[in-house]
C-alpha cells in the first residue's frame, strides 16, 4: 500500500509541473494564433537600384533624349535616330547608362550618338563619372560618343561600329576606363584620347577604322593590357608627343596590317611595350620619335613594307627577346646618336640591314641572318658581344671607332657587293677598336680592318677568299696557321686555316 500511494504522488506532481510550464509560456508568448499573414521583407528592384528607363525621358530640339538628373538609366529596346538630332544627350553627373544589350542606331544626318554637355556653371563636377555599358552604338552622323574636358569616363562591353565621325571622342584632361569595348569601321579614328588625359584599356580592339585605331594627344598617359588594331587606314595606334605608353599583352596582341605604321609614338615619350607583334603594317612596324625612351621585351616585327622598327636620333632603346623578320626595310634602326642595349635579339631576312645603330649600342647574342645589306652596324663606342651574322649580302658586322668586337661568330657574310668595297664577316672603318676572339668563315673578306690604330687579337679564320685585310699601323697578333700551332706561343695570336 505504501508503495502505490508514493506512485500516485509522483504522477500528481509532474501533472502540475507542466502545467506551471504551459501557463508560464502562455502568459510571456500572448496569443500563438497569427492576427494577418505575414508580408514581404524583399526589396524591390528600383529599391535595391533606382533606374529609370531612357525612353521615359524627354527630348529637345537637339537630342532624342535628355538625362538631366544624375542616376541610372536603361534602355528597353533599340533607340534609332533622327536626321540632325543626337541619340541621347548628357546633361547631368554621375549618370550610368546601360544599354541592356541593345543599340543605339543612327540614321543618314544624324548626330552623335551620346553627347556629355559641360556644366560651365559648375566645371569642379566635371570629373563625376560617365558610365557606360553592355551595347551598340553605330551608324551615327557624328562621333559614337563624344564627351567634353575634365570627365572621368567608364565604358565596359560597348561595340562602336559605322559612326561617321570617330568611334568616340574623349576630350582633354580626361580619365578613362575601358574593359571590352571594340571600335570598327568608323569613318575617323576608332578612339580620340585628348591631351593630358589618363586612360586604362584591357581587353579592347581597333579594326577597320578610316582614321587611326587610336589617337591620343600630347602629354597624355596611357596604359593598354590585350589591345590590338589593325587595318586601319592610318596607324594602328598614334601616340603624340610627351606620353608615356604601357602596352602589354597576355596573348601576344597584334597591330597589323594598317596603313600607316603599326604603331607610331612621337617625340619625347616613354614607353614600356612587352609580348606584342607588328606584322605586315604598309609602313614602319612602329616608329618612335627623337628624345623618346623605351624599353622592349617579346615584341615582334615580321613582313611590314619598310622598316621593322625606326628610333629617331637621341633615343635610348632596351630591347630583349625581340625578333625582326622579313621586313621589307631594315628590321630594326636607331637614329644618330641615340643609344641600344639589346640582348637576344633575333633579325632574319630583312630586305635592307638587320640592325642598323647609327649612334652607339650594346649588342650580346643577337642573330642576324640573310639581310639584303649589313648585318649588324654600329657607330662610335659599341660593343658588339657573342652575337651570329650568317649570309647577309653585306658586311656581317661593321663598326666604326672606340667599339669592341668579341667573340662572335661571322659566316659567308658579302654574298653580294654593297658600295664600293667587298663585304667582309667584320669590318673596322675606323680607328681605337678591340677585335678580339671572333670566328669568320667563308666569307668574301674574314676581318677587314680599313684604318690605322686597331687592335687584333686571338681571331680565327676559314674558308674566306681573304682571312685578313688589314691597313698598316695596327696592333695584331701574329697570324698562325695550322702548321704554326704547336710551334706558337703567343697568346694574341690570329689563326687561319
């Protein structure tokens, strides 16, 4: 009995335990039942990022359409234009317009595309941004696009194609940014870039422009990364004065097949060009004007209808891994007292010389092959180190004074006579000059040293209708034949055999 009632005094008590519980969680939770059911705590689209559609807007008696108020707009469909009117004109800062995969159509007489009004009330906002982005704009009267001074710019994936005018135009003291934008067939240069403008391009092409691919003016700073042009009817890229230039590519991106030069930089830039080609440009592969620097590296220069590459006097050049071939011209010249270090450079079968420098240069283990004139021709203070001149139709290397020739191998160079003397594997025109440890064989001339006051020492000889031809009063070691060998002990010797 004991036990059964110990039982039913449990059970009583955790019956009155839960419900303490229920009354405990009914009083603080209130009713459970819900009084409506419950709404949305998404937000809208215009909430997340107010837009506001482009054909919404009114026009004037100049444009289609007019943004008047910074924000974001969109088109809904194709926009075509209307003779002597713009597509859509600017008024505002800080504005993106998103073409949503459409286009932006001109029509016979008609105006620019889109067009950035200056606010001359207001010209510290001019540098709010411009965006814009994902369309076409083609077939207008005018410029694509044409934005006025001091406006930083953003366009990404816009096609610019069949403008009269240029592709766009960017005026003076601008910043811009490109990502995948393409300019063809517009009636004048692809892109216009005023002066003193900064602009990052990646991923961006020129093709079939009847101007330049790109324009940019003078004191201007410029960096391209996967940019190519070609067919243009003037230069693939023409770079004025006083700008500094970045060109790199990821691919190896070509400017080919222009009218003009692949590519053209003026007077006193400076410029950084990696892992690009120029090929079979109508006129020079590039051309760099006087008092410029660059430095080259995995550039190449193949069948353009004259020279590879041209360097204006007083330039400095460094180049590395870089080849000329096949160009109609010289594959590569460096005007009179401008300055080359080259290291690996590769130059076959150049219609003129292979690299010609008329100032003074620093050659180590170069190639040159099959140039229809000299090999390799330097001017006063040069070293030429290591390097191969193989059939050239003239002399395979030739300097002039105070230079050092070491080391390099010249073979059946003077296939042909240039000038009024017979090609030779080497040739010294001047005096001061170390001719040392080079190899000649089967040349017109081995070593042919034409002045006085030369040094010549530890050459070896093979095969040349003439080993050496060397004027009076120079320094050379005594020449050795094989059967002199064993019998000499002069360090300095010249061998021939």
């Amino acid at each position: 009995m004991k036990t059964k009632q110990k039982k039913t005094k449990t059970a009583v008590s955790v019956l009155v335990l839960a419900g303490l519980v229920v009354f405990g969680l009914t009083a603080i939770g209130g009713n459970l039942e819900p009084s409506a059911p419950p709404g949305s705590t998404m937000k809208t689209l215009d909430e997340v990022e107010p837009r506001i559609p482009v054909q919404s807007l009114p026009g004037d008696a100049n444009s289609l359409y007019v943004i008047s108020e910074p924000g974001s707009y969109y088109l809904t469909g194709n926009i075509t234009g209307e003779p002597n009117k713009c597509g859509i004109t600017i008024a505002a800062n800080n504005v993106t317009v998103d073409l949503m995969g459409f286009s932006l159509i001109g029509v016979p007489c008609s105006g620019r595309g889109i067009v950035k009004v200056i606010d001359q009330a207001s010209p510290q906002l001019h540098s709010y941004p411009i965006r814009i982005r994902n369309g076409t704009i083609c077939n207008w009267g005018g410029d694509g696009i044409h934005i006025g001074p001091k406006t930083f710019t953003h366009m990404e994936d816009v096609f610019f194609t069949y403008n009269a005018g240029n592709g766009v135009y960017l005026d003076s003291e601008s910043y811009n940014h490109m990502e995948q934008v393409s300019f063809a067939y517009n009636g004048g240069n692809g892109m216009y870039l005023g002066t003193e403008s900064h602009t990052h391009m990646e991923d961006v092409s020129f093709a079939h422009n009847g101007g330049h691919g790109l324009y940019v003016d003078a004191n201007s700073c410029i960096h391209m990364e996967d940019v190519s042009s070609f067919y243009n009817t003037g230069h693939g890229v023409m770079v004025a004065m006083m700008t500094n230039l970045d060109a790199y590519s990821g691919y190896q991106s070509s400017f080919s097949h222009n009218g003009g030069n692949g590519m053209y930089i003026a007077n006193g830039s400076c410029s950084h060009i990696e892992n690009l080609s120029f090929n079979n440009n109508d006129g020079k592969g590039m051309y760099i004007g006087s008092e410029s620097y660059t430095h080259m590296e995995q550039v190449s220069f193949h069948g353009n209808n004259s020279d590879g590459l041209y360097v204006d006097a007083n330039s400095c050049i460094h180049m590395k891994d870089v080849s000329f071939s096949n160009n109609a011209g010289h594959g590569a010249v460096v005007g009179v007292y401008g300055m080359l270090d080259a290291f690996g450079v590769l130059a076959p079968h150049n219609g003129g010389g292979g690299i010609i420098v008329n100032g003074s240069g620093n050659l180590n283990q170069c190639t040159v092959v099959g140039s229809g004139g000299n090999g390799i021709e330097v001017g006063t203070g040069s070293t030429v180190r290591n390097c191969t001149a193989r059939g050239n139709t003239g002399d395979g290397i030739v300097v002039s004074s105070n230079c050092q020739v070491v080391g390099n191998t010249c073979e059946t160079n003077g296939v042909g006579v240039v000038g009024t003397t017979e090609p030779a594997g080497i040739r010294a025109t001047g005096s001061a000059n170390r001719i040392e440890a080079n190899h000649v064989i089967g040349n017109n001339v081995g070593i042919d040293i034409d002045a006085a006051g030369n040094l010549i020492i530890k050459n070896s000889a093979s095969g040349n209708t003439t080993n050496y031809e060397l004027a009076a009063d120079n320094t050379v070691g005594p020449t050795v034949g094989s059967s002199d060998i064993v019998s000499s002990s002069n360090p300095h010797a010249n061998y021939e055999y």
